[in-house]
C-alpha cells in the first residue's frame, strides 16, 4: 500500500512548515504499518492555472499526478487562511478535477478505490470547513473518504500560536491523527480486496 | 444489506416532494441490487433540539435512530435554501452528533462501517455546497464518504422550476444518482467483507 | 435607532446559554449607545418549517417577524455543531427567506437599509464558517454586512470547555464583539443618513 | 466614486473569459453613474504565495495593492471549479489577509469604509457558496458588503455551457447585476458621507 501527502503551505523549502510537522504524525502512523509514503510540498513545483492534467510549458502538474496516482492514499494537509483553504491546496483541487473525466483500463474514472483523508493546522479557527471542502472536492472527483480520517490544530479564537510554538492540544491531535491513518489504512485495504466493479458495458 | 435514506424537506406528507423524487432514483437502484431501504420523512416526526441521543418527553429521534443504525447505508436527501441545506437537515445531523462518542461492543464508533451519500434538489443552486456540509458532518461522526455517491438536481441561475416541473437535466441526475447507488453499495460492501478493525485495547 | 438579537441556542429558556453570554457584550455596546435592543430566544417559540412569513396554525413567526423588521440592526447569535450553525439558526434564516419578494412602500426588499452581524460560539471550531454562512444568508436577502460586524469564542483543537467555563481568550471576544457593536451602528447610521435609494420606476 | 474589479478566472489574457463578460455588466452599470473602474486579471500577474503585503523579488502584488486600495469599491470576480472559488481568487484573498493589521491614519483598518461584491460564474452549480466564502474573506477583513451587491450566472445540473455559450438566464444574470452595482455605489457613498469613526484613542 502506498501513500501520497500534499503538503500545501504557503512557506517553500527550506522554510519549516507548522502543517509539515502535524502531517509528520499521520504519515508516521502509516509508515509503522508498513505503507510507502512520498510527500509533495506543492508550493516548491510550478503548477500552471488551469484544469487539465497538463497545462503545457513549464507546468509541473504532469510529474505530481504520476506520483499522486501512484498511491492508493492521499493525504492533503492545508494551513487555514481567512477560515479556509490555502490558493496552493485550491490549485492542486482544480488540476485533480482532470480526474473527472479520465478513466481506468475498466473504464472506472481514475479516483475510484482510492481514499483520502486530510491534516489541517492555523493560527485561529476554520478547520471543520477546510475538512468539509477539501473532502467534499476529493469526493466529487472519487475519492472515497473513509470516516473520521483528518485531524487538526488550532486555538481560538482570534489569531494565536503556530502548532510548533505551544503544546495546546498536541495529545488530541496525535490521537486523532494516528486514528486517522488506521481508518484511511483499513478502507483502503477493503477497497483493494473488494474494489468498486466497472461499469456495466 | 440495508439502507436508510432521510428526506429532509419542509414539506410535511402527504405533500409531495421534489427531494422525494430524485431520492427514489438512488433507493430504486438500491433495491434492484437487493438492498433492503426503509425512509424516514424528517419533518413528519417531533426531532427535539439537542445533541444527546434521547432530549425526553415527545422526542421521536430515539426511534428514529434505531432505524438509522439498523441500516448500513445512509441517504441524505434535502431542499436547498439560500444555498444551504435544510433545517430539519441540519437537525438531524446535530442529533446525530451524539453519535460522536457511542461505541459498539468492540470500541469503534457506532457509525464505523457505514457508508453515507446524499441527495440535493433546489429551485436555484447550491448542491455541491450542500453535500460538502452534509458529507463533511457525516464524515465527522465516523461514517465513510464513497467516491461520487450523491446526485442532485437544479438549475440556476436565479430561482426557476422545482425537478418535477420540467424534464431539464433529469438524465444526468438519474444517472449520477445511479452510479451513486453503485458507489454506495461497492463500498459498504467492501467495509462488511472487510471491517475497519476495532481500537487496540 | 433598534437593534433585535436572535439567540439561536439549541436550548430552551431559562437554562444558561454561552451563546447569551456573549451576545450580551455585543448588545451592551449597542445599550451604551443609546440604541434599544429586543432579544428573541427562538428555540423557545415554535417556528413552523417552510419558507412563507406565514405557516398557519399555531406558527409563532408571524410575530417574531414583526419585531426582526422593527430594528435597523440585526444580530444573529449560533452556537456551533458539527462545524456549522445550529438547525434552529438555520430554520429563522429560512423563514427570512421570505423577504427575498417582500418590498416596501418604496419598492425596495424589505430588508434593505437594515445591517446584519454575527455573534458564534462552540466548543471547538468552525466559527468563521459559520459567520460566512449565516452573513451570505443575509446578504442574499438584502442585509447589508458591515465590515467586521462580528465576534467568536471557541477554543480548539478538539472538544474543550464552553465560554463560561474558561477565561481563555474572552477579551479577544470582547474586544472584537465591542468593535462590531460600533461597526454596525456606523454603518446603520451612514444608510439611516442615506439609504439605498428605490429602484427606477 | 472608483472601482477596482479583480477578474479571478484561470485564463490568461488575451484568452476571452467568460467571467469577464458577466462583471462587464456590473461594471458598465457603475461607469454609467459615473464610477471610475480598473480592471485586474489576477492571473496575468505573479502574485507570490505569502500572507505579507509584499512577498519580495518579483512579487507583483504590492502595486496591485495599490490599485485596490485607490478604490472604495471592489468587485471580485471569479469562475467556480469543484463548487469553490477559484485558486487564483483565493490567492489574492491570501494577500489582502495582510490588510487585516494595516490601519489608515486614523487608526481605522485599511478595508474600512469601502464595499465589495461578487461576479461569479460557472458550468454548473455553486455560486451561493462561492459568493460567501469570497465575502466572508472580504468582511474579516473589514470591507462592508452591501445588500445583494451580486450576481451569477451558471446552469445545472451536472456540467453544461459556459456563459457565453447560451442565452439561458442571461436576462435575470444581468438585472441582478445591474442591481449589485446601485447597491455597491448607494452603501459607497453612505460611507463617504458618514464613514465608521475612528477608534477611540
């Protein structure tokens, strides 16, 4: 079983990232059970505007989606910005929405059998909604969201501490993320042994 | 295997509903497949407010929940309103809440091993909105989000005809819905042949 | 100048709402003003399902309705469940959907010239959310949103205490909630001063 | 009276957008008054990743923060993938985060006393949400969003025509648009006539 991470700060390399480190507690989680994990900053690759899956010159998006396929896991891990999202975790959403329209050698569109859980940290409130719309726009493409597979941090209300800067509530979101990878590592066995069937020809 | 749907429409029976209607696709291919669904019409029945399992005197949700629970599949059907989902959907949800900390006998959460989906109508728009706030709850509690298992219809911009005044677009609904049904009933399969585990103790 | 409060707490009067408690900081700017103020607690009425301003027997809208209209300034108080507004939040905004087609003597939507802001609060997260999603609400139905017109208390991550129970962070909410309180009333003055005009006839 | 209108879509110019199409009728109806517009297609400028006002070498931001602020209102406009906003909206949402601690001379936030709006568009469904998660952004960060100061134009179910490839709804897409910009200019020059008063010092 093999696991992809997108991480989707806003900070490029070397920069040390407060999502990285949150992200760091699944990924371990999945590694201990014998899972390959590669892990995308997607803020350090040119991913070109646009929703094809190759947006020509220059467009790094081809090699991601590779590396993104390769992996029957997917772990999208956003920092929170005005209560959602980051633009870098909007822009890989928009090139996965490629995925709608292609299609497996059974014809099942590509997401099938595939899950995805995310990791969500900020400064200040929103990761319920960040969850809900990265979920939601895995989910339309195929993605399978096995329950309860995200953890978060953050520390309301109004702007605070990073996670790396104060030990508030690490013990819930270790748990919760350690939790998270048990769950996306049994559904996604469940699909692999029992996958969604082709379409009827 | 057994399904559970909720309409969530204001209107109260035996008014007809357009949420009705476009929710029977998916039951309809539920039962071609040998599913068994029951139906609850939210608004028919005293939903006290709250977030525990039993509010007390006239509170129907103690029953209602034993039918939840007794069904492997859960549809989501609602209105939508200002782009959001209903009230006696969002009511539901909040009941469903408690669900958060029940465990079944071996220590999982109640709503593990479940799968869930959804089913939008509106005059207007809102749909992807709305199943990303029904799904997103769901998830939350513990029930597992198969890949494209919702369908919905509308038709913006600006208000319009309700699903049952026009033929506009229902082909793609009802084939959606029915690959919804599909996704559905693939994954909670897939989960009965191979459970999430219980916690170690 | 008015202001009404809608307390959108799940429980019902006299038992103790955190959501009251910081309500209350917000409307007591507004009283040190000089504006009067009028509180509806609406779980404590029965606000029938649907969208019309009036659904029949025995439905307590109609005069709630009288009051919201009374007052320039709205306030609209939720807790938080699953991430999002309550149901009983959700059920008013959509009884105010009503005035999407209600105009007055001028022919302008009856909520034009008024101004709507927020007060959330929840034991975990999600409170930009839901100020998004009941301020879109109202501004679809014509409330204008005055910049900042709001303020929260939650304390995540994961599940944790409720506002009376802690200081944490209560004079960021009170700051913020006293600065909304002015927010509102200068813009409620600015289109008292120079309202929206009627459209061209 | 100047308006700044910021085009999100993920077409770079001179490829025709249809976004653009729908905000020129917004924008046409505020030049008729007497407005002065500028026009920003986000996505021909290099707006770097970052939550400053300035982001360093090559960042084109700071002079497109000086456009912004040189109006008092803003008309943000955006295509809709996945039911969300786009990522080049969203980007510049991230950039204008900064506002959020810069204050004019009199203490105020810079946002304060100007108005915004949306222009959004899309193949298939998610307008209202878009409108409030653009909207939402804008008021944490103080700008005042007037009464129905939008429009859309989209058409579901399920995908289908671009904007400017039908007639459908285009009537009802341009009334309501011609509407949002005498709301956006009424509340504009509410607040030049009585602006929100500077804090206490």
């Amino acid at each position: 079983m093999r696991a992809i991470a997108i991480n989707c700060t806003l900070k490029r390399s070397p920069e040390r990232s407060n999502t990285d480190a949150l992200l760091d507690i699944v990924l371990g989680a999945l590694v201990r059970e014998g899972v390959e994990t590669d892990t995308i900053r997607a803020v350090d690759h040119v991913i070109a505007p646009g929703v094809s899956s190759d947006e020509g010159d220059g467009d790094e998006w081809p090699a991601l989606r590779e590396r993104i396929l390769a992996a029957e896991i997917l772990v999208m891990a956003s920092p929170t910005w005005l209560g959602q999202q980051s633009s870098v975790c909007k822009r890989v959403l928009e090139r996965m929405d490629a995925m709608l329209s292609e299609t497996d050698d059974d014809g099942r569109p590509v997401a099938y059998n595939r899950v995805a859980g995310c990791v969500v940290t900020g400064n200040e409130d929103g990761a319920h909604h960040v969850i809900a719309e990265i979920c939601g726009g895995l989910n339309d493409i195929g993605y399978t969201v096995p329950g309860q597979s995200w953890t978060y941090w953050n520390m309301g209300p109004g702007p605070g501490p990073s996670y790396l800067d104060t030990d508030h509530g690490h013990d819930w979101s270790r748990s919760t993320g350690e939790a998270a990878a048990a769950n996306l590592l049994a559904v996604a066995r469940a699909l692999a042994a029992n996958p969604i069937p082709p379409p009827p020809s």
